[in-house]
C-alpha cells in the first residue's frame, strides 16, 4: 500500500506536470475511485480526479498515446492562476461574511453609545480597555452613569 | 479546457461551502437580537491595536433579560462548535456571578479570530451585563490572548 501511495503521489506530480500519458491519468482516476482510508491530502484531490473521470470520453480511456507535452505544459499554470484569482475573490467575500461587518478604512476607530456614534479617542479607548479588562477576568465595577451622562440629551 | 471548467467550478462551490460556516454571533453585531440603541459598540482597527498583536477589536455591551441571555448563549453555543479551543471560567463573588467564555475561532488565511463572551449577573436586581469581543489577529492561542488581554 505504502509503495502503491508512493507511486499515486509521483503519477499526481507528473499529472500537474502535464507529463502523465491518458493511461497514467486513467491509472489515476481509478485510484481514486476505488480507494480507502487515504492520507488528508490525497483525500483531498479525490473529488477533483473523480470530476475528471466522469469527463473522459469511453473512447479516450482506451487509448494509451502520450499527449503533446507542449500543449499540457501551460495549462496548469493557465488553471493555477485562473484559480488564483478566484480564490482572492473568494476571500474577499469569504470575509465579509465570515466576519462582522469591517469597515473599509485601514484605521478605524469608532463606538456608538446606545445609538450614538463617536469618534472620540478617549471614549473609544476607554471602551475598549473597559472590555478588555472586563474579559481578563480582572473584574472591574461597571459605570453605566457616565457614559449615559457624557451621551445624554 | 473542459478540465480547466471542471475545476474552476470546482473551487467556486468548495469556496461556497466554506463561507456557509460564519459566526453566529454575527446576528448580534449587526443589531438584529438586541436592538442598537441598547449597546455598546466599539470598533478600533489600526496601530491601537498593535501592541496587542491585533488588527481588528469588535465589542459589545448590552444589559438584557433573562430570554435574551439564553438566545445569546444559544448563538455561542452555534460558534463555539466550530471553534478550534474553548476556555470558559466563572466567578461568584458576593453580589456578582461572572460567567466567561472565550473561543479561538478557525483562521482565515493568516488572520487567527477570536470570541469572548461574558455575562455578569448582579444577583440582587436580576440583571445581567453582556460582553461579547470579536478579536482577529496574529495571536496564535487562547494562552496568548490572556496574556495579552491582562496587560
């Protein structure tokens, strides 16, 4: 098992490579059909090598020619920064959903005090060292008043 | 280029699924639990944060109800199955009951997050005050947080 992985691993470097011949990449495609209890990161690649199988021709799985290694050499680059791409678009909307909504600037610095919104530095700071302290389990009293005070019509 | 598509697409959908899992507690950041006017809301992200090995500082403070604690703590309890560590301790000192609960959250890309929750019950009166910090940084650990929440 761990020679046949060994081999699996060398065809994949090959496939990226565009170096593998269609009996190679179909070599693949059966690995990872039928295999089990593989490594993290060749379980990884299975739905991507399963996608491809499922897109080859019964004709062409039948042919053992080598393709031209001219025409596979750039296309998983081509692929790669195609993905690239994606995956920086991806991100940025990954993390307008994953967090709390952030704000454009690369400082910001803001509090709204029951509904009214502040650019002070001192109120600011002083909240923020509030829920610091107040979550290092230091205790602290809470001083609702003068907040309201500062903030109160 | 048919396996060009296929894989493109590929990633799309597996980015898809990705960004399914977001926090819970986002409900309550944008005021749609506990109405805003009620809060306390700062948003500090720049060179304050530096010495905290921070980029980002999110926090509320909120008194509520009974019924809204619970939904709240409902929320957390969403996030904290996806959290990575989870650290949570409470003091119960004469008049106040403090109850805390902090989660490292999974990363995205070099950016490591964090949750804390607390909630500080005043036993005479029958309140309680809400702390929840959403925090993204270079610290890497629960450990390191409280150390640098302590200085």
């Amino acid at each position: 098992m761990t020679d046949n992985i060994l081999k699996i691993r060398t065809l994949i470097d090959r496939f990226f490579d565009g170096e593998t011949t269609l009996s190679e990449e179909q070599e693949l495609y059966d690995f990872f059909r039928d295999a089990s209890n593989l490594p993290e990161d060749l379980e990884s690649m299975r739905p991507m090598f399963r996608a491809y199988d499922a897109i080859q021709p019964a004709t062409l799985k039948t042919q053992p020619t080598k393709r031209s290694v001219h025409h596979r050499r750039w296309l998983p680059w081509a692929v790669a920064a195609a993905v690239t791409i994606l995956l920086l678009g991806g991100a940025a909307v990954l993390f307008t959903r994953y967090t709390p909504t952030v704000p454009v600037a690369e400082e910001d610095f803001v509090a709204y005090v029951y509904g009214q919104r502040t650019t002070s530095h001192d109120v600011v700071l002083e909240e923020m060292h509030r829920t610091m302290i107040a979550m290092a389990d230091d205790g602290g009293d809470v001083v609702e008043e003068q907040l309201k005070a500062m903030f109160s019509e | 280029m048919k396996k060009s598509v296929i894989m493109i697409l590929m990633f799309v959908s597996s980015l898809t699924a990705f960004a399914q899992s977001g926090l819970k507690v986002n409900e309550l950041f944008e005021g749609r639990i506990i109405p805003q006017e009620r809060m306390v809301e700062t948003r500090v992200r720049g060179k304050s944060l530096e010495k905290y090995q921070l980029t980002y500082y999110r926090s509320l403070r909120m008194n509520v109800t009974h019924d809204e604690a619970g939904r709240l703590r409902q929320l957390l309890g969403q996030d904290a199955e996806q959290s990575i560590d989870m650290r949570t301790s409470r003091r119960n000192p004469h008049r106040w009951d403090t109850w805390t609960c902090k989660l490292q959250m999974p990363s995205v890309g070099s950016k490591n997050r964090f949750l804390c929750f607390q909630e500080v019950w005043n036993k005479e009166h029958d309140q309680c005050e809400v702390t929840v910090i959403y925090m993204e940084g270079a610290i890497s650990s629960l450990e390191e947080l409280e150390e640098k929440l302590k200085n």
